[in-house]
C-alpha cells in the first residue's frame, strides 16, 4: 500500500439521532471507514451555543447535558478524524441531539 492509497473514506456517529433530558449523559460512537492504515481516532466537540450552556462531550464520546438547561435546546455533535481541518467534510460527521422536557 502506498501513501497515496491510505485514505478516510468516511465517519459515522451512531446513534444518528437521539433524545436526552437535561442532567443525562448520553454514549455516542463514531466509526471511521479507511483504505489502508490510516489514522482512525477522533476528535468531538459540541456546537458553541451548547458549549456556553456547559454542555460537553469527553474524548470518548460521552455526551453531558448539566441540569437547568432549556429543552428547546439544540445540540450538534461533531466527531472529526484526529489531526485533520474540521471544514474537510469527508473526514467530519454530525449528529443532532435534542432535549426532552
């Protein structure tokens, strides 16, 4: 396999959807689709509106949503590969989170 042949063919956060009530933590997973061996770890982050919420999500996928916070809220949840700009769509996956009252 050569350098040209080692690529991220696509990202996927499971669940694609789901609903969380306020003071909740929620597990999201991510799977990373490569040609040859590349680098298949990632990063999260939640949108910034959510983070000003104190909304959060840990390196390992672990969604937190603090107590107080609106259900009208909405939250995005980006999963991106390690080391690689988060506009190169092909290596970035979302996923919406909605609150329940």
């Amino acid at each position: 396999i050569g350098q040209d042949d080692v690529a991220v063919t696509g990202v996927t956060v499971s669940p694609a959807t789901a609903t969380i009530t306020a003071g909740q933590k929620l597990q999201l997973s991510v799977a990373v689709a490569t040609t040859g061996f590349a680098n298949k770890g990632v990063m999260w982050a939640v949108d910034s509106t959510s983070e000003g919420k104190g909304i959060s999500i840990n390196a390992d996928g672990v969604l937190s949503v603090p107590t107080g916070v609106a259900s009208a809220t909405k939250i995005t949840v980006a999963a991106k590969v390690a080391k690689l700009a988060w506009h190169e769509q092909h290596h970035l996956a979302h996923v919406k989170i909605a609150l329940s009252k």
